[in-house]
C-alpha cells in the first residue's frame, strides 16, 4: 500500500463513494416501499378484523347504559284521591 499515491487513493475512493451514493437513494426507495406496503397492509388488516368482530359478534349483544328505557312514561294515578296504605300485587 506504501507504493500507491495517496492522491490516487483518494480519487478511488471518492469514486466508490459516488456510486455508492447513486444507489443509495434507490436502495432506500425501495426499502421505503417494502416498509409502506407492510403498514397498509397492517392496518388493512385490522379494520378488517374490527369489521368482522362488529358484524358477527358486537351487532348481537345489546347494551344499556345506566338501565334506562327509551320508551314512553305513563303515570299511574288513583281514581280517588287520598294515601295508598297496601298494594296488592
């Protein structure tokens, strides 16, 4: 190595630097679209999970919230007026 010229060595490296950064760019496109593809396709993946657990399962369960009915009130009063001592059920 002692025989070479450092400038020589310099330019050659410089060179392999050159097309090592042409191809870089590429490289990192690609690795970009590989990693992209991957995450659609993760997150394809679970809507469609979360779709089929909505539609074969959660669309099957009712749920209240605190009890309450969402129904019409009616009022149940006396004919006369006057305390109720005792209901007969």
């Amino acid at each position: 190595m002692a025989e070479r010229d450092p400038k020589e060595l310099h330019q050659a490296y410089s060179l392999e630097t050159i097309e090592t950064d042409e191809q870089q760019p590429e490289a990192a496109k690609a690795k970009r679209k590989k990693l992209f593809t991957g995450f659609a396709a993760g997150i394809a993946l679970i809507g469609g999970s979360y779709y089929a657990y909505d539609v074969l399962v959660a669309s099957k369960h009712a749920a209240t919230d605190n009890a309450y009915v969402g129904a019409d009130v009616a009022q149940v009063t006396p004919l006369i007026g006057g305390p109720v001592r005792e209901v007969l059920v």
